[in-house]
C-alpha cells in the first residue's frame, strides 16, 4: 500500500526510488495490480507501471533524497532524515527511529495496521511538501484499528487472524475512492468468505481523477464499471463478489449488513431508506478520515443525519439546459440514456411524464455532477477505507468500536496534527432535524426490529 499511494501522488512526488531485496516471494495477496506468482520487487515495480503517474524504479541502495521512509524496524542507521513505517495486524505507526514490535503481534497477517502505516507515511510526505513549514511528529506515533485508538504500539488482545469469517449479506454502495480501499483491504485480509454485493452506478467508470486516489485501479481499467473493476481484479479472494453497474437502491434488496462509501448526501438518504438491519458508513472532508457505525436506531445517528441532501436543479431547467447545447447535447443525451434522439426532442418539447421522461432526467441529474468539487487526496481516502474495512469486520466479529466505551459509534481521524487529541472515537447521537430516524417515522419500528434480530449494537 506504502509505494501503491506513493505511485498515486502525481504533482507532490516526482519519482520513488524502491530498494528490495530480489527473490522474496509474496506472502499472500499484495500488490492487485501485478501478477501474484512474480516476487515482491517486481510485484511492487509492475503495480506502479500500472498505475502510470509518478515513476518508480528499483535501486541498490538508498541514495540522498527528500525523505527516506524504511519498512520494518531491521534496518539500523544513524540518520536522523529516516522514517521508520510499520504495520502488525491492526496497527500501524511511523517514527524516527525503528518501531520495535513484540513478536507475538509479528506474525499477523492482516492488512489493517500496514495500510493504516502507508497512510500516517504518506501524508507526512505530503505535507511536507504543500506545508513547508510543517514538522512531523518528533517521536514515535501510531494508530489502532482494533481499538480505534492513538497508540504506539498494538493493542493487547487483538486477534492476528480471523478464521473463517463469512461475509455473506454484506452489501458495499459506493467503488470509488474509499469503496474501493474497503474491497482492497477484504481482498487482502484472509479468512474472509461468503457473497459480497458492490455496487456503483457512475457512468464514466474509473476515471483518471479515481487514479489519484484509487488503490486497485490503473491505467488499463479507465472507463470500466467500477464494481466489476474492483470485482475482477479481486476475484482471487476467499470472498465472492457480486459486482453491479447501478445504484444501489435500485437493486431492490435489503441486506443485513450495508456498507455506505458514496460520497454524496442524496446518495446517503436513498440508502437509509432502506433501513437496513445493520450499516456503517465511511467518509473524507480535506485532510479528515471519519468512520461511522449507524444508529442504535433512533438514538445513534443514521445516514441521513447531520447530512442534508444537496438541492436539485429543477427538471424544466435541465430541458432549458440541454435546448440551449444544440444537437450536439441530444446526441449526447440520446447516447448516455440509451433512447432514441427523436425521443429526447419530443421529451425537449413537451416535457412528458414516464419511463423516457425519467431515464433522461436521471441521466442529465448524472451529467450534473456534484455542486462543488471538494480538495481529496489518497491517503485520506485509504485510512477512512481501512477504518471501514476494520468496522466491518468487527461488526461481524461483535466487536464494539472501542472496547472502553461500547456506546462510541464514531471515528475521526485528521492528518494534520495526527497525534491530536481530536484523533478519537465518539459517541454521535442522531440529529434531532433529522426526518429519516424521528421518533414519529413509521420506518423506525421496522428498523428496530431489523437490527433486534441481528447482533447486538
């Protein structure tokens, strides 16, 4: 994941120099975007090409450079410019100096706390560049997944495998920047089985913006569906993807476990309607990673809440809108929608009602796009995919966010002060605005029955 987002950081790192020693094989599922049979060196190189933003090449030995980022804690030097990154299971931390790790939490497999390392490295890299005066944490600092909590070292009592965790019923809304970090770190993670539905209805696929910030996908995958994409490229996994071009509410189903990575207030509105049982969500704002366990239903905080949906542009204005492009926007249309142009002018003209109406509403609604494009960078996006992978499997595991305080369903994580005391979990109660999750909503009681009849909150 470290050289993965590095290769990512296209206008911040110029190039990425990889020493690695040659002949070590793969232990498990690594590097998505190279062959799995090649060993780890040319596994990380070919994974870079992939990628095809900043260049990566092998070299023998460290060299002067901006900064130095080390793997592990074998390596032993003097120079106080080395950042050491490590990861065991579900921690990960970065300092000046080796992390020494007992060896009891060595052997884990698990990605969480590797990833989670990637992320803490990488923003230090970045910062360090856009914030020239900005200084990296002076002694060691770390995250745990787990516990969700600050710390230097793992948490006691955290499992290093997890055995043979079924995943069936669990559904992903959302392939895009954090989605697809959530499908990378189950990919990765053994032990995990059962059918797992993605789906993602953007009709322009992977795009170049989603190479910044995409850990799975490269170059050769712009303009696929995002869900197959992601479905492919993981499909050697214990688990069995169930990829769907479409949003997710148009499936028609309820499962008992919902997995909100959209990035859109609307979006997540039209997923809480569906009240499912059990639903996490995950999410960035600049420099922020936030991970949410929704509900206990009417006390917790839904989807819905403190999220207001983004007002609409109205359905004569997207006609006025589209009059005005010309026969080169009813081609357009007529394209993206699948309907005929003589439709869409009839549908231009008179503005009817129906199957045709609507398909070319939701199309221009598509075009539309986002009110304002917001500032997102990758690690961001990686930590709150990883904080929702980790939830995920916690969930299924009866696993409290944190222990201490069974009551916290909320995680935030900023990586501008990373060792902040800001940097913790919370309890976020529902929003008394909110109409979705209100007291009086019919939907309420069904959703307590729902989730009364799964694992406890």
């Amino acid at each position: 994941m470290l050289i993965n987002l590095l290769a990512r950081a296209a206008g911040v790192i110029r190039s990425v120099h990889l020493v690695c020693p040659p002949d070590v094989p793969l232990a498990g599922r690594i590097v998505p975007l190279a062959p799995r049979e090649v060993p780890l060196d040319e596994a990380l190189l070919q994974g870079a090409q992939a990628i095809g933003a900043v260049r990566v090449s092998p070299a023998s030995a460290a060299t002067p450079a901006d900064t130095v980022l080390v793997v592990g804690s074998e390596y032993s030097a003097k120079d106080r410019s080395l950042r050491f990154v490590a990861g065991y299971g579900w921690w990960g931390g970065v300092s000046s100096r080796p992390l020494l790790v007992p060896k009891a939490y060595g052997s884990s497999s698990l990605p969480f706390g590797p990833y989670l390392a990637a992320t803490l490295a990488v923003a230090e890299v970045f910062l360090a560049v856009r914030l020239p005066r900005y200084t990296a944490p002076a002694g060691p600092y770390g995250w745990d997944c787990w516990s969700q909590t600050m710390s230097r070292t793992p948490a006691p009592g955290a499992p290093g495998e997890l055995g043979d965790l079924d995943l069936s019923g669990t559904a992903l809304a959302g392939v895009g920047a954090v989605g697809s970090t959530w499908v990378h770190a189950l990919w990765a993670a053994p032990g995990l089985t059962g059918e797992v539905t993605l789906a993602d209805a953007d009709s322009k696929g992977v795009t170049l913006t989603n190479l910044n910030r995409c850990p799975p996908f490269g170059h050769q995958h712009l303009g696929s569906s995002k869900a197959h994409c992601a479905a492919h490229i993981a499909a050697d996994a214990d688990l069995v993807w169930r990829p769907h071009h479409a949003r997710f509410e148009r499936l028609g189903i309820t499962p008992s476990l919902l997995v909100s990575a959209v990035d859109t207030n609307r979006a997540r509105a039209e997923l809480q309607n569906r009240y499912a049982p059990r639903m996490l969500s995950a999410s960035t704002l600049d420099l922020r990673a936030e991970s949410l366990r929704v509900g206990p239903p009417g006390t917790g905080a839904c989807l819905r809440c403190y999220n207001s949906p983004e007002a609409l542009t109205g359905d004569d204005e997207l006609r006025d809108r589209t009059r005005a492009g010309g026969t080169a926007a009813v081609v357009a249309l007529a394209a993206e929608a699948g309907v005929p142009e003589t439709e869409v002018r009839r549908w231009l003209e008179r503005g009817e009602c129906g199957e045709v109406g609507t398909r070319l509403l939701e199309s221009l609604r598509r075009q539309a796009g986002p009110v304002q494009a917001r500032f997102a960078v990758g690690f961001t996006s990686a930590m709150a995919g990883t904080f929702l992978a980790a939830e995920t499997v916690k969930t299924l595991m009866q696993q409290p966010m944190w222990e201490t305080e069974p009551s916290h369903n909320n995680v935030t994580f900023q990586f501008l002060r990373p060792t902040a005391h800001v940097n913790a979990t919370s309890r976020l109660a529902r929003d008394p605005q909110c109409p979705a999750c209100a007291p009086a909503h019919p939907a309420l009681v069904a959703w307590r029955r729902r989730a009364a009849a799964h694992d406890r909150w």
